[in-house]
C-alpha cells in the first residue's frame, strides 16, 4: 500500500523532528522516517540514582531564539530550567585552576585574571598581549556567503553563513594572534569538548563562529583580544542565561515533538533509495511517496541516498569526518570526593595524556538534580578525533580508566553505587576549514538537480541543538517552497 504525503523527512533526530513540525505548521501531510526504534537521535534522557540526566547533549545555547521558541511552541517554555553554577576548572600541572569568566570560548578578555589563574605561564600571557598590537596578517577576503537561500547567520556562536573573511582553522586563528599556550590550555580544551576535535583541524566559521565574529568586529582592529572583548560584553549586557534545558531533560524536547508528530511518526522504517515519481519522490521500501523530501540523518548515511540523485553532493557528504565518544555517568558519594564540587566541572588539555576530556559535576551544575545530598552525579566524556582508544576498551576498562583519571583529578576515592555507559559511534561531524563553502556549492548542486529535496543535520552548520533546529526548520521552508 502506497501512502503519499507532502513531505517525508528521513532521519527521527532533533533535526528531522523539527524539520516535520515545521511541516505541520505549514499545513502539509507529512511522513517521519525513522530507522531506529526510537525518535530523538542523540537527545536521550534515562534515569540515573533516581534523576532524570541526559546521555549526550544536557542544554542548549538561551542567547539564540530556535530551541528556545520551540520549547514554546510546544508548551514548554516555562519548564526551562539555567544552570546553578557557570564557574569551570581546567586540569593543568597536576591541579585544577579556576577558568576565568573573563573569556569567549577560551579566549581571555583580561589577561590580569587569566594571569591569575596560572592557567598561562608569563611568557604566554606576554604572547598573548602582543595580540593588541600586532599588525592584520590574516587570510585574505573570501567568504562563505549567505548564499543556499537559508536566510541563517553567523550570530549564535555555533556556525552559520556570512562571515566577512575567509574561513580557516581555529588553531590557526588563536595561534597566529594569541599563541600556543591561549589555544592549548584555554580555547581547544573548550570548543574541543564541544566537538571532541582538533581545533588545528576544525573549522574557525563552523565550530567557533563567535571567534570569527571577533576577529571581524572592526575591520581597522586586527585584535582579537578586543574584539572578543566586544562581543562578550554584548552578550553579558543582556542578562540572560547563557544555556538553558527543560526540567527533566533534553529527552523530554524530542520527546514531545515525537507525541506532537504522533501517526506521521514511523519507527523501524529505514529508508535504502530515493527514487524520481512523477513529480514527486518514492522512498524504498517504505510505500511512501512524497512531493519533497528532507534529508536529516547522518553525513554518511545521506550520501549513498543523494548518490544517484546529486553526486556533487553526496561527494561532499561523504567527505565529511565524524568522531565518537563515550559518556561515562557516575552516581557517588559525596563523601568520597575530596574537593568541593564548586563548578559545573573540568576540562582536560590534550596535552595532559589522560583518556577522560571533561567531567561535568551535574548535582552542582543542575541543582535541581541534587536529590539525595548524600550523592553527587558525575559524567566523564571520552574519545575524540585522533583519540579512538574508547572504542577498543571492554565496558568494565572504559569505567577503569575513567575512575582513574578522577581520581588523579578530583580525589575520587570511593565506587559509585550507580553507573551507565553510553557509546556514541561517529557522532560528532569534523568541519574542516573551507566547510561552509562546500556546503553551499553541494546545496546549490543539489537544488539544481533535486529542488524539491533538502540536506541537512548536526554535519551542516553546527552541531548545537539551535542550530539542527535552525536547520531542519529552514530545510522544510525550502523544498515546500520549491
């Protein structure tokens, strides 16, 4: 039996959900495919020592309207809850040292109060200072434009189109004006755990937008220092959180767009071929045909789909790197830690050698968390590109290795009482410098084949849950305008 709808968005994920309200709230018949058992992709949320904690993304960015208006459409906007404490540590030199609320994505707006910290040694601060003199010496014009017709900007921190100036790596950025010491104790230890990457790797214009906006905030002030100053100070003017997630955590958002979505909803439905109908598209073997059709799931799942249909674009997406990660979630006592949990935790440099790359003190970080005061709940994040040593550990040696790094870091000398270990095989997308502009050259090629087919997900323009909502909404807007 052949169903045909208005749109069929492939992939279940944050971006696939969206994309299909979106659809819905045009008015269209629409057809969620899903090939997993569940809906939701990575946003999960199962129970831990009585709380309900998250088993990958436990917030997302406030300063940015999409997750935040979602969350109202869906009745939710009053359930959103802040973090309790915004103060992090860095492991460095066998200790952790405070990091500076001073600071844009790690990069210092006072180099006294980093100075401070010992985070940077004299000689990096000193480095880092010739930065408000030093002359322009970055890559030449350029840019990625704005130019795939999706209207989105450069302004949420978490990739975007219309930067002003060529894209490069962030390490080249921070390098070049700060030096090696701001990106490998400050910078990459933070928008490395955001995309368990190498920031000598990792797209400036994607992965780090907000660092492209202050290398760009006067084009007579090469300063990156002042220009991150600027921005920082705009964003603390407006006195809102920073991040925010709904009470009872980030499943509880994909949760309620799947209820939304209800019969247009089809779990263990793998979609192996998209093939020309008529005017409109069949999706092998699902019975399904539909007038337009969004993409949202994986780089690499996508581009066998696109192949036969817009082989630019599948190209494109089968170049695209992914790393996987680990999260190791720890119920302990309290009384076994031997330092105040005075934080939403710690990041590790790569250059510390250790298999943990963050641990997130939840019970302090989410207040509302802490229910049994006896206990505090940890979670470890392993893995990241470059560093596949969790995906060759047994369960039983990931967990080791994880309670041997905190307890060489925080003091942790008793078992858990409670543990859960998730695994997240090429999870994160690696965009490399150059990324933005690809995108929009494949987006182009394939509308030029297809224009009533759309690509998108955490691999296009960032892997906050803002932006694949951004994403999968503005995706829908195209092909049902088509």
């Amino acid at each position: 039996m052949t169903t045909h709808v208005d749109l069929a968005v492939v992939g279940g994920g944050i971006s696939g959900l969206a994309a299909a309200w979106e659809g819905r709230q045009r008015g269209a018949r629409v057809a969620v495919l899903e090939a997993g058992p569940r809906a939701g992709g990575k946003l999960q949320t199962s129970r831990l020592a009585g709380v309900d904690l998250d088993e990958s993304a436990d917030a997302f960015l406030a300063r940015v309207p999409d997750a935040v208006d979602l969350c109202t459409e869906l009745g939710m906007g009053t359930e959103l809850v802040a973090p309790g404490s915004g103060a992090a540590y860095v492991w460095l030199d066998g200790g952790l040292r405070r990091l500076p609320a001073e600071q844009l994505l790690g990069v210092p707006t006072d180099l006294d109060a980093v100075a401070a910290t010992g985070l940077l040694s004299r000689s990096g601060v000193e480095r880092a200072r010739l930065d408000l003199t030093l002359p322009d010496d970055g890559p030449a014009g350029g840019t990625d434009g704005d130019e795939a017709g999706d209207g989105t900007g450069a302004s949420d921190g978490e990739g975007g189109d219309g930067a002003h100036r060529g894209d490069e790596s962030v390490g080249d950025l921070v390098r070049r004006r700060l030096g090696d010491e701001v990106l490998d104790r400050l910078v990459a230890p933070l928008v490395g755990s955001i995309y368990a990457g190498d920031c000598d790797r990792l797209s400036l214009q994607v992965s780090a937008a907000q660092l492209a906006a202050a290398r760009d905030h006067d084009p007579d002030d090469p300063s990156l220092l002042r220009g991150a100053a600027a921005l920082r100070a705009q964003a603390v003017d407006t006195g809102r959180p920073v991040f925010l997630t709904p009470a009872g955590g980030m499943g509880r958002l994909a949760g309620a767009l799947a209820g939304a979505l209800d019969d247009d909803l089809r779990l263990g439905t793998p979609v192996t071929a998209l093939t020309p109908e008529g005017t409109g598209w069949r999706l092998d073997p699902t019975g399904v045909t539909a007038a337009a059709v969004v993409l949202a799931t994986p780089a690499f799942t996508s581009a066998p789909l696109l192949s036969p249909v817009a082989p630019e674009a599948a190209l494109f997406l089968a170049g695209i790197r992914h790393a996987s990660v680990a999260l190791a979630a720890l119920a302990v006592p309290r009384a076994g830690i031997d330092r105040p949990l005075d934080g939403s935790g710690f990041l590790v440099p790569r250059s510390a050698g250790l298999l943990v790359t963050a641990c997130s003190w939840v019970t302090t970080k989410w207040p509302h968390l802490g229910v049994d005061p006896s206990l505090a709940v940890l979670r470890a994040s392993v893995g990241h590109a470059g560093d596949e040593r969790a995906r060759s550990l047994t369960d039983d040696e990931l967990l080791a290795g994880v309670m041997a790094d905190l307890r060489t870091t925080m003091g942790l000398r008793l078992a858990p009482v409670e543990v859960r270990l998730t695994r997240w095989a090429r999870s994160f997308p690696q965009p490399r410098p150059g990324h933005l502009a690809d995108l929009v050259a494949a987006e182009r090629a394939l509308a030029r084949r297809a224009p009533r087919v759309a690509m998108t997900g955490a691999w296009a323009r960032g892997v906050g849950v803002p932006a694949c909502i951004r994403g999968g909404r503005a995706a829908t807007a195209r092909v049902l305008a088509s």
